[in-house]
C-alpha cells in the first residue's frame, strides 16, 4: 500500500512538469538543448584536446645550424647537420633554418616562433671530444611570457633532443671504436710475425755484431800492418822518386845515340865493303894457287928448271893457297861480323827508341809520383785509421750488449702480447644505445583526447545537472501537490529531470563510441557509470536547490570546481595540495571518474563496480538529503512555470 501510494504521489508530481512542457513547447526546444550541451561540451573539449602530439608539427621553430663539423680519426662528423636532417623528417614542429642567431631571438621574443634551437659552430668538435659533461652545447631559447605551454614544449624538445644527441654521438664514437678495432686479430697476427721477424734480425744484428767484432780486431791488426806498410810505401816512394830522377838525370843525350846510331851504319857498311874485298881477295889468292900449280906443272916439264922451280913454287903455291884459305875464313868471319854489326844497328835503333820511350816514362813516372807531403798525409790517414778502428771496437761493445738486451727484450714482449684481441661485438647503434627500456602498458589510451575523456565526461555529465536545474523549478511545488508524501514529492519532482540527464548521458555515450569512436573496453559499465552518475549528480544538485534555493546551483558549481581539481582526474591526485588530498575520497567526481576509466580503459584491473557502488551510495544519501532538507516553495499551477525565461 505504501509503495503504491509512492508511485501515486510520484506520478502526480510528474504530470504537473509534464504539464508545464505542454505549456510551454519551447521549453521542449530548450530541454533538447540542455540535453545536447554536456555531450557537445565533452566533445568540443575533447576534440581540441584530441591528439595534440600529431598537430605540434603545426608548431612555428627555428633552426640556426652554426656548427662547422670536426674530423675524428679519419672520420668526417657534422653532428650539426646530421640533426637539422634528422628533426626536419620527423617534423615534430614546423621547423625553418635560419643563419643569423639574433634574428632567430626575435623572431621568438616577437612571438613569430615558438621557441629557436641554436647549435653553436663548434657544436661536433667540443662533443666529439667529451672533455666534460655538457661540453656539447645546444642553445633551445624560448619566451615562456608569451606562452608558457609552448615554452614546456620547449623544455620536453631539449631534454628529448639532449637524449637524441646523446646517442647519434655515443653512436658515431663507437662507430670509430669498432673501425679502429675491425681486424685486431689481423693486425695481432701481423704485429707477431713482424716481432718475430724483429727477434731474428736482432739475433742476426748480435751474431753479425760478434762477426764484425772479429773483423774489426782482424782490420785492426791489417791497419796496423798496414799503417806499418804505409810508412814503408812512403820512404821507398821517396828513395824511388829520387831514384827515378837520377835515372832521368843519368840518361844520355838524345844526340849521343843517333850518332852512335849513324857510327853503327856506318860501321856496318864498311864490313860490308871489307866482306867484298876479302871475296875478291880470296878468290885472287885461289887463281894465284891455281895458277902456281899449273906453273909448276909446266915446270915439271921443263927438267933443267923444273925442279928447281917447282920446288921454289910449292912454298908459294901453299901460301897462297893458305892466303886463299884465310881469306875465305876471313871472309866468312867478316860476313858473320856483318851481320853482328847488322844486329848492332839494329839494336842501336831499339835502343835508341827504348831510351825516348824510357825517357818519357820516366817523365811519366816522375810526375806520377805523389808528392812527399801527399805522402805525409797518407802515412797519418794510416794512424787515423787504426785509432778509429779502435774507437769501432769500442762502439762494437756497447752495440753487441744492447742487440742482446734488445732480443731478450722482444722475447718479453712477444711473451705479454695476448693470444687474440677481445673485439667488440656489436653495431655502433646497439653499443651507444645498450638499455632501452620496454614500456609495457595496461589499459592502454589512444591518445590525448582519449586521457581527458575520463575526467571530461563527468564534468559535462555534472554541467547538465545544473542546467537541468535552470529548466525545471526544483525547489516548487503545485498547490495542488501539498499534500503528497516527502518521498513521493522528490521522486516525481525528479523523475522527469532525470529523464533529461539520463539522455544527456545517453547523448554524451553516442558521442563518445560514434563520433570520437574511443574504444570500450567494457560498454556494459561505461553505461551504468553513466546513467547512475548523471542521476547522482541530479539528485546532489536537488538537494544543494531544497537546502539553499537558487543559492543551491551556485553550490553545485563550486562543488563542481572543487571536484575538478581534487578529483585526480587530471594529474594524480598526489601531486595536488594536502586538502585536496583529503578531501579526495569524499568525493563522488573521484569514484565516477574511477569507474569511467575502468569501464572506458579496463584501468584499475577493470574493477568498475566498487566505484559505481560508492556512486550508488551518494546517490541514496543525496535523495535522503533531499527528502529531509529545505522546504518546498508552494505556488499556484498558474505560476508552476520554467526556472528560465522563454
């Protein structure tokens, strides 16, 4: 009975609302519009807010590129150039390049550009070099007057840009790094052949040291000998010299021998006259024997003289035979003489020719000799050769000890060197950039637009509770309607403004899956968080308009205010002051939020009933506060009119 007299009363107090809408239709008009505006409020907000990060490229910035590159071990490295590239393809603001520094400052300062980034000309050089942190200097300037969020912009650009530039240069070191160690174990290799090499050639330097020792006591001993030698040279050089010109001195006269040479002629033509007499005198002396014997034949004949005669004819006969003889004898040793006397000017001749051929290689001679001072010299180049030939036995010493030492040396070192060279392994890129953390995210939000939604849409959803407020008169009541029970008068004097806010949540929940399309993780709870938070916040404002009157919707507003801020719904809440974090649990804007988000998101290990329980009860202590509180403003049905004017 109770119940039903409820449901009665309730009825009764929503056909006088209805009523009013039947006689006022433009406020039907209004309605409608009260009902669209937290949906068009969540919406524009969003929309502006949507996804921010893909529009800063809309952003005016300035570049000023001052660096001059540097060069690295071989390696050319223009950081500066490298990072104007690498910004204007990622397009992360409407970068322009510049040249001239204090035109880019203006540029910001007019508000033309929202902040330069100026890189200094020796930017690559002091970088490069990491002689202590920061030397690397990047200039970001920006005016934060002028706009304090593009100024923040700024300040997130530089610190990206600062762990960019970080890792482009820890990038292009180990690219040096791991250039200079590509085939260690080549070089390794290498490196020990050549030590071995090394060694040998110092055991040879020392065994051809030891030989050269040897040689250079034995050259020691030749230069003594021949220092001794020298000194010998020199005094028959000198005794040969003088021997030579005394020879020449000593030489007969070039006259002397062509005399004796025409004496010799001469000579040999009267040997041959005599050779000719002695023929014709021993062939005289043959006829005379001849003739003799014939005559003393003839005599022989003649007895009274022939004897006699042919005895005084033999004696003569036998001389002139024996003349005959000796005259051929003597001819025979004339012609042999002849020919002696041939040879004898023959011999003057030669000898005629050797003594001008002797005398001008005693000229020959004679001027070749060397001088006695040439001679001085060389006999003391002989004594600087054997003092330097000590002085090399002396050096040889030295020489041979540091060839040992130095092959032990080389034994050493070759025994340190390690078997391989530890390379890195790896690319420039992965050893400049080893971490990299690994964001792994529940309940992932699209973008901006999507983050906001959580806090926006109760905001919109608590907006259209109040305007609600200006729609309907909360706070009257019909004449006609006094006597109904407490319960029953605001559940029919809210049942008709509930039905507003109910399609404004519905509106706000088309434009959020329809138009901005945010994925639901689950549809089912965004639902209810919607419906029981727009009735919530219907019934708060009921009870703030019972307890206050018009006063109430101001409340309502502040309330509002208050929420936003306290509710976490935009930075944790945290971050905020102490009394915000107080008052944080108390209040409904916190639990509707939670629930947006663990329905809309699958945030809060998807746990959307709790909050959506906690709504529940501050929905129910609102409709006690508005049962209970304030007093109804009691007016005739000709003035139950709309709170707004029409």
């Amino acid at each position: 009975m109770l119940l039903t007299d409820l449901i009665r009363d309730a009825r009764a107090l929503a056909r006088a609302d209805a009523s009013m809408l039947r006689a006022h239709p433009r406020l039907l008009l209004a309605l409608l519009g009260v009902v669209l505006i937290p949906a068009l409020y969540a919406f524009i907000y969003l929309e502006a807010v949507w996804d921010t990060s893909s529009r800063t490229g809309e952003l005016p910035a300035i570049i000023v590129n001052l660096d001059e590159g540097t060069n690295q071990h071989g390696r050319r490295i223009d950081l500066g150039a490298d990072l104007v590239r690498t910004l204007q393809a990622r397009r992360a603001f409407g970068f322009t390049l510049k040249t001239d520094e204090a035109l880019a400052r203006r540029e910001v300062r007019a508000g033309r550009s929202l902040f330069a980034l100026i890189i200094p000309a020796g930017f690559s050089a002091d970088a490069m070099r990491g002689t202590r942190p920061g030397a690397g200097r990047l200039v970001v300037f920006a005016s934060e007057g002028n706009h304090d969020t593009g100024a923040g912009f700024a300040r997130r650009f530089a610190a990206d840009l600062g762990h960019q530039v970080n890792e482009a240069i820890n990038e292009q070191r180990w690219a040096v790094v791991l250039g200079a160690n590509a085939g260690s174990d080549d070089r390794l290799i290498r490196f020990r052949s050549a030590l071995a090499q090394l060694h040998e050639g110092a055991e040879a330097q020392s065994g051809a040291l030891a030989r050269l020792g040897e040689g250079s006591a034995r050259l020691g001993e030749g230069a003594g000998e021949l220092a001794a030698g020298v000194v010998q040279l020199a005094e028959g050089n000198r005794r040969l010299g003088a021997a030579v010109r005394n020879l020449d001195a000593a030489r007969p006269p070039a006259g002397d021998l062509e005399a004796l040479k025409a004496v010799a002629a001469q000579h040999e033509a009267g040997h041959q006259t005599l050779t000719r007499g002695l023929g014709a005198l021993g062939s005289a002396a043959e006829g005379v024997s001849e003739g003799l014997l014939r005559l003393r034949e003839t005599a022989r004949a003649r007895p009274e003289i022939g004897e006699t005669l042919a005895a005084r004819i033999d004696p003569v006969a036998g001389a002139a035979a024996a003349v005959s003889q000796g005259a051929a004898a003597a001819r025979d040793a004339q012609i042999r003489l002849g020919e002696s006397a041939q040879l004898l000017g023959r011999g003057i001749g030669t000898l005629n020719e050797a003594m001008a051929a002797l005398s001008g290689s005693l000229s020959g001679l004679s001027a070749a000799l060397p001088p006695d001072e040439r001679l001085t010299t060389l006999t003391e180049s002989a004594r600087a050769l054997v003092e330097g030939n000590a002085r090399l036995d002396a050096g040889i010493a030295p020489l041979r000890e540091g060839a040992a030492r130095l092959a032990e040396g080389l034994i050493l070192l070759g025994g340190a060197l390690p078997a391989t060279v530890e390379t890195v392994d790896g690319t420039a890129r992965g050893l400049a950039v080893p971490v990299e953390p690994e964001v792994q995210i529940d309940a992932p939000v699209g973008n901006d637009g999507s983050g906001y939604a959580a806090h926006t849409i109760p905001v919109a959803l608590w907006l259209g509770a109040v305007m609600v407020a200006f729609v309907f008169p909360l706070r009257q009541m019909p004449e006609d309607a006094t006597g109904r029970s407490p319960v029953g008068r605001v559940i029919g004097k809210a049942l008709l403004p509930s039905a507003a806010v109910l399609a404004q949540a519905l509106a706000v929940l088309l434009m959020v899956t329809l138009i901005l399309r945010i994925p639901v993780a689950q549809p089912e709870g965004l639902v209810l968080a919607l419906a029981m938070a727009s009735i919530a916040f219907l019934l708060i404002t009921l009870a703030s308009v019972r307890a206050l009157g018009d006063a109430g919707k101001a409340l309502a507003s502040i309330v509002l205010i208050v929420q936003i801020s306290a509710s976490g719904g935009i930075v944790p809440v945290e971050l905020t002051s102490a009394f915000f974090r107080d008052i944080n649990p108390w209040l409904p804007f916190t639990w509707v939020v939670r629930a947006v988000r663990a329905s809309l998101f699958g945030a809060f290990d998807r746990e959307w009933l709790g909050p959506l329980g906690v709504v529940a009860l501050t929905t129910g202590a609102a409709f006690v506060c508005a049962v209970l509180l304030g007093r109804w403003r009691i007016v005739s049905r000709a003035d139950y009119r709309p709170m707004i004017d029409l």
